[in-house]
C-alpha cells in the first residue's frame, strides 16, 4: 500500500467461531454501524539486574495479549440477543432447562478491513478473542451502543 491516510469512516467488522471452543455465531457475523475500533497489543515487560550492579542488564518480556474494543450501533436486537449467549456473557442452556458446566470460553476471530483513501484496505485479524461481558449502553437522546471488549493470543496484518 502506498503512503496514504485513513479516516475512521469506512470500514468492516466481522466475527466468527475459533479455536477449540468456536462460538455458535455463524462462521461470520457483520456488526452493524461500527461506532469506534480500538486494538492494543501489549505484553509484560521485566527489568533483569546483575549481581553487584545498579545498572539494568536487560529486559524480557512474557504475557502477550491482543485487547480489542469495538463499540456497534444500529444492529439487529435478534441478533444481539443471541451474541449475549454465543460470546458466553450468559451460560449455554441444555434442552432440559440445565446450564453447561464447562469454564471454558468461547474462542472468536475478529476482522477489521479499514478502507483508506485512496481505496487501498488494510485488513487486521485478531484471532481466539474471548469476551468476558457484553455490556449495552442506552443513554437518552442517543443511539444504542454495544460494546465488545476482549482480549485475542494474536494480530495479523495485511493490505
């Protein structure tokens, strides 16, 4: 991609099952209008000193993670209704009324495509993101906001 600049307009976000624990999403699922994208990748980083010596000897790091934040308005409620219990935020019910016993999450890919302005795309993929909650903002007078934030093992890019 040549040297260009992106503005926040334009762009797709799509969810779908990963990993060992894939979400009961269909394979991909489009959100609504995307209010706001935000991706951290981070990782813990540790000072290492030497015997005798004030000087730090070097630095190691360990923990990687990948937070992704993705705010959604104007999107299907039914759809809506059924990420609540495909994200895990509330636990699976059997036929028979009972919960799931089972601590293990449920594993998404994210997809972000961001169309630049001279049309080129840079699509990010942020893989076995898992979601803790799945809160839902309603304030007077304003749209209804569906906040995602989880945290993925890993980020491509591409363009």
């Amino acid at each position: 991609m040549t040297a260009t600049t992106g503005f926040a307009n334009r762009g797709t976000i799509t969810v779908g099952g990963a990993g060992t624990s894939p979400g009961t999403l269909p394979t991909t699922q489009t959100c609504g209008v995307v209010k706001d994208v935000e991706v951290t990748v981070s990782a813990e980083h540790v000072p290492l000193y030497g015997w005798g010596s004030i000087i730090r000897q070097g630095v190691a790091k360990h923990s990687l993670k990948v937070s992704v934040k993705i705010g959604q308005m104007k999107f299907d409620p039914a759809v809506t209704a059924g990420w609540i219990f495909a994200i895990g935020a509330a636990p699976d019910v059997q036929s028979d009324g009972t919960f799931t016993d089972t601590n293990l999450p449920k594993l998404f890919n994210i997809v972000a495509e961001f169309t630049f302005e001279d049309a080129g795309v840079l699509t990010a993929t942020i893989t076995d993101v898992f979601f803790p909650d799945l809160p839902i903002k309603a304030t007077e007078g304003q749209w209804i906001k569906l906040d995602f934030t989880g945290e993925g093992s890993g980020i491509t890019f591409e363009n």
